[in-house]
C-alpha cells in the first residue's frame, strides 16, 4: 500500500488559480497513490488577519474585530463563488462557512469579556485556528466537485496536543490512537481526507496551535500515523535553495537533501520548512518532497536519509541573534537567564545560547533570535538588554550587541577541514566574532557584525556553488 501526504500551504489555497493547480495536482497524484492526505493551511494572510482581529478583541474593538471577520468572509465567499459549483453545492458550503465565521465571533466575544488585560495563549488559538478550517472546507467541496470522495478533517479531533498553547506539541500516543480509530478506516473506504493543517486540541478538547508555519508539522505526523511512503510540501518556489533569493540573486535549487541537512537549514533561518517537522520524518525514515504548485513538473528538493555524504557546501542562511561579551572569564548561566527574559516578555520565545566562547579574559555568547520573531524583534531586543545592563549591577559590564548568524550547510563541513579552509579563505580580511561547528555535524556557524553580514553570505554562497 501506497500513501502519499500532501501539505498545501497558504499560497497555494489562496486564489482561484492556485486552487486550480492544487486540483490538477491532486486528480493526478490521486490515480498514482494507494491513499492520499491532504493537509491544508488557511489563505495566505489570513492567520495574519486573525491575530491582528483578536487583539483588536482584547481592547473591546468589536468594530475592529467585525471589520476584519467581514473581510474574511468575503474572502471565503468569493473564492467558493469562483469554484463554479452546483447551485446547492454552493449553498451549503456558504452555510458551512458561515457557521464557522459565527463561532469565530463568539471566539471573539469571549477574548472581549474575558481579557482586559492580556490576551491567553487559549483564547489566540480558539481564534486563530479557525483560518485552517474555513480553507479545509472549500478545499474538500472543490475535489468532491470533481469526484474525488473528499473529507474536511478537523485536526482538533485527530492531533491530540499538550496544553502549551501558541506552540503546542503532538502526544503521538493519543494521536496514533485517533488516526487508527478515525482516519485509516475513511483512507480503507477510499476517502480523501482534507486535515487542516497548524491545529490540534488538548486532550479536553481546547483548540491548540503548534506554532506559525505549524502545518508542515501537521503533515509530517500524519505521515508517521498513517505510515506514509512520503511527504510533499507544494509552496510557491522551486524548492530548498542554496541561500535566500532576496538576498543573494544567483541562488539555486538543491536537488537532494539529508534530513539533518534540512534540520540544520530550518533551524539557522530557511523559513521555507517548520523546523519541527524533520525530526519524525528522519526517525521514521520518511522522505520529504518540496515542490512548486505551478511548475508540477519539476523535481523540487528531496530530503531523505542519504547513504554517505557528498562533501559539498550545499546552501548558507543568516539569521539574526544577539552576542554578549564581558572582559573576565566565568559562569554565564546569569546572563544566559536574562537574556531568556527579556527574549520571553520582547518576543514570546524562550532563547538558547547557540555559541559561547571563553578564553582568559574575556566570555563571548551569542543567541539565535527565531526568524519567527519579526524584522524589529532583534532591536527591541538589544535596547531592552542594554538599558537593564548599564543600570544594573558591578563592573565589569556584559556589552550587548546586534549580530549575524551566517551558517553554511553540507554534510562534509565538520568532518572534512578541506571545505571549511575554503570557506575561510573567501573571506579574508572579514573578522569573525565567533565561530563554531554546529552538533548535527553538517554545519558551521561564522558570528558577525550585522554591517558585515550581507557580504559573508555572498561569499559563502560563491563557494557552495562552485564547490
Ligand atoms: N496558517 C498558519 C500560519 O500562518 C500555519 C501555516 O501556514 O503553516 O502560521
Ligand atoms: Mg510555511
């Protein structure tokens, strides 16, 4: 038996062309596989626009919050218009849709009553969670209108979650339990299940999320439940790239990925990929497939367990952090602990101390701030550190700075010194903060200036695509 998960992301369900391509995609694929899953975002933006309306919810802003379901529906509604269903195909999904909208504002109304003053993680994700179930429901009237015996899921009833709301993870006990119990016996019918992607529930049934860009993390369980052959991701790019496209204008797919290679990737700043869903996949041994909706037709990345290493660069990402220095040497658990404050009340995340360096006089950490986190996150980070570091306690004081995580990918870098020499070679008169191999063994990470960041990346970049 054969069965293949597909993972559509918001690009790909968001306008009628894309959802069109996401048709052609799954009429075909669906002769091809045994069974297929499909695992749904919401539209693109719509996450987004329901975060923005529950704060809105927060402050007593109904006519805030209103506008913004108004849009939504509007959004939902023109998008069912454009599919051309049966007139009574049309009204049911309308009504569907409608009820959805209307417990999405009585989300709303109890964020209203109950949260003068900060809005609970439980609340955000009773609302939010509604994006991936308006799309899961347009996605499934569109493949049953073209004969496809086609289901919307509600991952809340399937992917059993920890409490830990905003971020939630999978207890893949229970959840193997619901995909036995629930879906395997519709994929032995020969039903198509559409899941919503990014949600789960508590086991006492509150609706959780597991974090932005969460339904890649969705697909790649659902691949473990049902023992998937593979897992495709359709995006709007071709695949992995050798570094980001905005940043570095030459930069190209990479045909072939190891899971750790893809895990160091996710973790140093490629946002293509969820950084938790590679952990499964590489356990059970799953390969993963990233494609584009619009061009089917090319290969895209592959990301499976390869049989040696190819000891090349493969790809190079940035990705922003905070370094602290101070002139003596010691423990750094202290300043390690406030950073995770401040990092906690600016950004929401906890922080990991990603390098830390000591030698006689002086100790150097830096910490990795989530790509997730926002363009500005990294400021406020620094300002908020340095206004609590120069007020308080002795000297000598930790110095607090903006810098830049450059890492380079590639299953040789730590084993074959070779490639590294190269890597510092480009480089030369750039100085380095800190540098260190990374533990998956596939990657180093160089610590820069930010002013320096942009260059490094380039020339990093020229030796993976001449290496
Ligand atoms: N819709 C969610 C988000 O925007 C999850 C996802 O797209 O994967 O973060
Ligand atoms: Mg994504």
């Amino acid at each position: 038996m054969t069965t293949l998960v597909m993972k559509f992301g918001g690009a790909s369900v968001g306008t009628t062309a894309a959802l069109s391509q996401m048709l052609g995609i799954v009429l075909y694929e669906a002769a091809q596989w045994d069974h297929v899953v499909l695992v749904v975002s919401a539209l693109d933006g719509v996450t987004d626009a329901l975060i923005d309306a529950a704060h809105l919810a927060q402050f007593g802003n109904e006519r805030g919050y209103r506008r913004i379901a108004a849009n939504l529906r509007a959004r939902h509604l023109a998008l069912a218009e454009g599919l051309q269903l049966g007139k009574t195909e049309l009204a049911a999904l309308q009504a569907d849709l409608d009820k959805l909208l209307f417990d999405l504002l009585s989300a709303f109304q109890r964020i209203t009553q109950k949260n003068r003053d900060a809005l609970s993680a439980e609340n955000l994700d009773a609302a939010v969670s509604m994006g991936e179930r308006l799309a899961a429901l347009i996605v499934a009237v569109l493949l049953r209108q073209h004969g496809l015996r086609a289901v919307a899921i509600d991952a809340a009833d399937i992917i059993i979650t920890d409490a830990n709301f905003g971020a939630a993870t999978p207890n893949l006990t229970l959840t193997q339990e619901r995909i036995d119990r629930d879906l395997r016996p519709m994929l032995e019918r020969n039903i198509l299940p559409v899941l919503t992607g990014f949600i789960g529930a508590t086991p006492t049934h509150k609706p959780t999320t597991l974090g932005r860009g969460g339904s890649d993390y969705s697909a790649s369980i659902l691949a473990v439940g049902t023992k998937a052959t593979e897992v495709w991701v359709w995006s709007d790019v071709d695949g992995i790239m050798s570094a980001d496209p905005h940043e570095v204008l030459d930069a190209r797919v990479i045909g072939e990925l190891s899971y750790n290679e893809m895990a160091e990737l996710a973790h140093f700043g490629a946002r293509i990929l969820h950084a938790r869903m590679v952990a499964p996949l590489r356990q059970h041994q799953i390969p993963l497939r990233v494609k584009n909706v619009y061009k089917p037709q090319l290969a895209g990345t592959l990301i499976h367990a390869k049989t040696g290493s190819d000891n090349q660069i493969k790809s190079v990402t940035q990705i922003a952090g905070v370094a602290l220095a101070i002139d003596r040497s010691g423990p750094y658990g202290e300043i390690a602990n406030l950073v995770d404050q401040h990092m906690q009340r600016e950004i929401g995340t906890s922080s990991d101390v990603m390098i830390a360096a000591q030698s006689a006089q002086r100790t150097f950490i830096t910490c990795v701030v989530p790509a997730s986190a926002g363009p500005d996150a990294v400021s406020a980070l620094v300002e908020s550190l340095g206004r609590e570091l120069n007020t308080t306690g002795p000297s000598p004081r930790w110095h607090v700075q903006q810098v830049s995580i450059v890492t380079a990918i590639g299953d040789g870098i730590n084993s074959v010194p070779r490639l590294a020499a190269k890597l510092f070679a480009a480089l030369g008169d750039i100085p380095i903060l800190a540098a260190s191999f990374g533990a998956g063994g596939c990657s180093l990470s160089l610590v820069v200036s930010q002013a320096e960041a942009d260059t490094v990346l380039r020339e990093i970049h020229r030796v993976a695509i001449n290496s």
